[in-house]
C-alpha cells in the first residue's frame, strides 16, 4: 500500500516580489507608492523565508514591509502589487 502523496511546498514569493517591484521602479513609480497586496499564505512564506536578508523584511510601527515596500495581508484571492494612480491634473 502507498502512502498518500505530500503536498508540494510552494516557494517564497519574494523573487516574484522582487521582479514586479523592480519593474514599477523601472517604469517611474516609488516605491512608497506602491503597496504588495498579498494572501495569508504568501505573508507566511515570506515571514519564514530563510533565504530572505534582514534588511529586505521587516516591520516599523507594526507595518510589514518587503523591499520598503508596505504589505497588506489577507483580503485578496491572489497577491498583486498595487501602484499609487499619477494624480489628474485640472
């Protein structure tokens, strides 16, 4: 008899992060405009991330963030990063 089949671990999100936050730079957004929408499950991963630098994680004032980037956790189905919209000129 085989035993069930483990479940695969996911890898840490932090490389896709990393990627999508580099490109929102490259394109002209700051990173203080930007917010990493992301599911529990991500949040976790990146917390226990061991591969991760002390200094590409952490929290000030009880706000997590990643890459100086301000994450929101839980509330979305799926992470995504969100840029602050260039304000509309009168």
């Amino acid at each position: 008899m085989r035993s069930p089949a483990r479940p695969l671990r996911r890898s840490s999100p932090a490389a896709s992060f990393r990627a999508q936050i580099e490109k929102a730079e490259a394109e002209g957004c700051s990173r203080a405009d930007m917010t990493l929408r992301v599911t529990l499950s991500d949040a976790s991963l990146l917390k226990r991330d061991p591969d991760l630098a002390l200094s590409d994680i952490g929290f000030v004032d009880q706000t997590m963030r990643f890459l100086g980037v301000v994450i929101e956790e839980g509330g979305v189905a799926q992470s995504e990063l969100v840029r602050a919209r260039p304000a509309q000129a009168d």
